[in-house]
C-alpha cells in the first residue's frame, strides 16, 4: 500500500493561497480540501471558527478543531456542550462541585442553541423515565 505524495513547499504554499481565496469567496468545500491537503491547521481552525460562531454549528465546527489539534479550542467546546446539557436537564442532576468547575473554567460568551420543543420534551421524558427506574 503506497503512502500519500509528499507536498512540497511550494505546492502547499500554492493549496494555503488557493484555500484561503476560496474561504474569502465562501467556497469552504474547496477550502477544506485545500487546507486538509496542506495540512494547514490555522486555515482548520478557521473555517471551525466560521461554523462555530457564524454559522452557529458547534458540532460541525468541532470536527475542524479536532483534525487541527486545537485542544484549547476543543476543551472550551466541551465545557460549552456539558454547561448546555445541565440547562437542558436541569442543573440539579449535575454535581455542584462539577458544575462550579465548568462555569468557572468557561468564558460567559455561550452561544445559545435552540432546541426543538419536541426534543426538549422528548428529553425530559427519557430522564424522568431514568430517574423512576431502580
């Protein structure tokens, strides 16, 4: 099984310009493939921002971060998706100890989700299910 090419300098120079004009003109498939070819974690990173705080698509934006390795921004992520899940299933059900760490480890610029009512409910349902169980 043969490995992939390696890029030289100059052609990675050429897909980071490529990819970043394409993301300028929002063709972010296009930059995808240019900055994954690259390897170029910043332009990732990028276009992770761009679904995370344009777009408003935190599990998209997530996987863009991953294949960065930007474990920062990963990390803030996960603090985000935990601080939802309690506002969703209460704040009681999660340890106080473990809430007070998340909520004095994240920034208070949360990026509110709407959820569907019906998933709402739905939820709640599966967790009062779960509660009366043994």
């Amino acid at each position: 099984m043969q490995g992939k090419k390696q890029l030289s300098k100059e052609e990675i120079v050429i897909l980071i310009k490529k990819g970043k004009e394409a993301f300028l003109k929002k063709d972010l498939k296009l930059a995808k493939e240019c900055f994954l070819l690259a390897n170029y974690k910043e332009g990732l990173i990028q276009l992770g921002d761009y679904y995370m705080y344009e777009k408003r698509l935190p599990l998209l934006a997530y996987g863009y971060y991953k294949k960065a390795g930007a474990v920062e921004k990963i990390e803030d992520l996960h603090r985000r998706m935990i601080l939802a899940i309690s506002k969703w299933i209460g704040e009681d059900k999660i340890k106080p100890e473990s809430l007070k760490k998340f909520k004095e480890q994240s920034k208070n610029d949360f990026i509110q989700v709407r959820v569907d009512p019906k998933l709402l409910e739905i939820a709640k349902k599966i967790i009062q299910k779960n509660e009366k169980s043994p």
